[in-house]
C-alpha cells in the first residue's frame, strides 16, 4: 500500500515492487492465486518412517551422507610460463587447491528454513510512515533499500524474470586460508544479528605463499590476485543460469515461488577491497578521487561500466597512475549478470569499528597498554 491512502498517520505502508512481487506459484512456475492453499513439505504420511524399516535401520543409518551440503573442491597451478627453461620459482610450480560447498543448494535450504517462515521478504519494498504530503521513507531491512529495488528494476525489464528475488551476500574471513561466507538478504535484520543460520560458510580459498625474495614480483602480486577472483568465479557458478532465468523454490511457507539471484553487498575491510576491486593501494575502492585529495569529491564513482570502457581504451600504466585501476586482472563479478563489485563493496563494521578503532585503539590510548590488555580479554571472553 503507498502513501496517500487515508488511515493513521503513524501507521506503516509497504509499497512493493510492481513486478518482481514475490507471487506464488505452483511446481510447474505458473502463477497461481493468493489464497491458494499450499501444498504439503513433504508427500509422506504420518507414520512413515522409510527408509528406516525397524528390519535394515542400522546399515540405513549407517549408509546416511553426515552433513546437509557435501564438500568438494578444485585446484589451479600459475601456468604463464610454458617454456620449461624458464626460471621457475617455487610458487610457479605449485598446485592451489580450494574446498567449497555447493552456494546453491546451501542456500535453497536457507529459503527452507522454518525459522524464516514469518521473516523473510520475498520482493523489494519502499516502508512509508505516515499519509499524503507528510508521509517519510524508512529503510529497514535490505529489500526495502534503493539497491534492492533498482536490481528489480532491471532484472524486471525481461518479463520471463517476473515473481521473486533473492539476494546472496557474500564475505570473508581474517584468517590465513580465507573462509568464504554467504548469506541470504531477503531475511529480517533482527534474524541476522540473532545468528539463526543466516550465515554458512561456502568455502575455504587457496592462498599462495612464497619467500620474502620473491613476494614482490610482479607476476607472483598478479597470480595471487587472479587465483582469488578465479576462485570466486568458480564457487557462485552454480548460481549464474538462475540469475537469468528463474526457478521454482519451494519456501517454508508450503508456496512454490519463481526466485531470480543477484549477488548482493560483499563485506569486506580496506585491503581486501582494494583486492576485490582491482584498485592501486591508497587509491579509494569506491571513486577515481586521487589519494592526496579523497574528501575533494571530484573524479566520479567507480563502476564495471566505465573501468571496462577505461581498460579498452586506456594504457595499463597511466590507468595505474591516474585512475588507481589494476587492468591486467578481471574482477569475479564479471563473469556475473547485473554485478559491479563497486557498488557491491561494503564496510567490515565488526572489524574496522568494533575491533580496529574500539578495541586496538581506543581502549589501549585510554586505559595504558597493560590495563587494556585485561579490559580486551574480558571484551573477548563477554
């Protein structure tokens, strides 16, 4: 419902989107009536408990996969240097290999999820308090944000897209080997800063290591940039052919809905965006503005769109010196429908705020140095 209707003027109004509306289906993706009633989870009768017949329950049991997702993983090896005469270092001739859990299917079954049941959206909404001319935006979960709504926008211009959307976030973790995570955004912010399995991790990405000698060699700084995004690329393909056409996914509602995914908001600190973006080191991850001058809020934003066309027609060393772009690696959100990785890259609040300038700084600046480490031990155990 927009605004303008009559009603209190404290009451809350949803204006959803007009196409991808989150309309229920059935199993074969035609649109069926809201009142419909939905069909069951499950086809089983009560008291059916195949396949654990009370005459093989222990080798059924035995034989039952641990685990909802299965692992798997895959391997890449730094393979410019054909020439078996060239001066190959350790690092050149080593296999990387990368474990990961199929995105996809982990995150069907967080749609499934009965805990979301009642708090989750299914389409982008604009939430308006109040009537008429005094009526105020608010913004409270993702899919009642700008972004979610322009994504609609332009997964909505082909009408076979028409029905649900979800969005898949995606983040990293502080450690050596780099946990991958992903979540889904349609759900309720209060579910996820609750932890209810909103968050799973995908996968485990391959870091290469080499010796002091040679961590500033040029092609080792770009192979290690390269395999990160390849890796990437690689993992969230299962999602790419329903991020054009839309399946069918039965929610925990009982209803069948189409869902279109989009790769939403990548969380991430400082260093790892300048990696995910492609950007020089001091340059912003976000605009062309220049590093001695960031708050001159000249030089416009960055973008998938205009770092291609800058790529096409610009030489790789002034893109470095005057735009900060690194042209000679391709971001992972390239191979992806509706993805700039621009747009896409958001703070690490937890790390940056919480424990960079709470816990590293401030506590140690106001209490002393030994005083703090106590305080920090106490934050840590809390």
């Amino acid at each position: 419902m927009a605004p303008g209707v009559s009603g209190n003027v404290d009451e809350v109004y949803h204006d959803y989107h007009l196409e991808l509306d989150g309309r229920i289906c059935d199993a074969a993706s035609n649109f069926v009536p809201m009142d419909t009633i939905p069909p069951p989870l499950t086809l089983k009768q009560p008291g059916d408990w195949t396949p654990y017949h009370h005459r093989d329950l222990y080798s059924t049991i035995d034989e039952t996969p641990i685990g909802d997702v299965a692992w798997q993983s895959f391997s890449m090896k730094y393979g410019a240097d054909a020439d078996p005469a060239s001066d190959l270092t350790p690092w050149m001739d080593a296999t990387y290999t990368t474990w990961f859990r199929n995105p996809h299917t982990i995150i069907r079954n967080m749609l499934g999820n009965p805990d979301f049941k009642n708090e989750m959206d299914y389409a982008p909404y604009r939430e308006w308090k109040g009537q008429g001319e005094s009526a105020t935006r608010q913004w409270r979960n993702v899919m009642s944000g700008d972004w979610a709504w322009d994504q609609a926008d332009e997964i909505a211009k082909d009408p076979a897209t028409h029905g649900n959307k979800t969005t898949v976030s995606v983040a990293t973790g502080q450690n050596d080997y780099y946990p991958l995570y992903a979540s889904i955004r349609n759900v309720h912010n209060n579910v996820c800063r609750a932890h209810r399995n909103t968050v799973a991790v995908i996968g485990f990405l391959a870091i290469p290591k080499t010796t002091k000698k040679h961590s500033d060699d040029l092609r080792f700084r770009k192979f290690k940039k390269q395999l990160f995004h390849s890796s990437l690329s690689r993992i969230l393909s299962s999602f790419k052919p329903a991020m054009s056409v839309p399946e069918v996914v039965q929610f925990r509602d009982g209803h069948f809905r189409r869902v279109v995914y989009g790769l939403g908001p990548y969380i991430a600190d400082y260093p790892e965006q300048l990696v995910l973006g492609c950007v020089v080191q001091n340059w912003c991850a976000k605009c062309f503005a220049y590093p001695d001058d960031l708050d001159s809020g000249e030089g416009g934003l960055r973008s998938r769109e205009v770092v291609d066309t800058l790529c096409d027609k610009v030489d790789s060393g002034v893109l470095w010196e005057e735009w900060g772009v690194i042209s000679d690696v391709v971001p992972f959100t390239n191979n992806f429908p509706r993805a700039d990785i621009h747009q896409l890259l958001a703070p690490d609040i937890l790390h940056q705020v919480i424990k960079g300038a709470f816990k590293d700084h401030l506590v140690a600046w106001s209490t002393g140095k030994t005083r703090a480490k106590a305080i920090l031990d106490d934050i840590d155990h809390r």
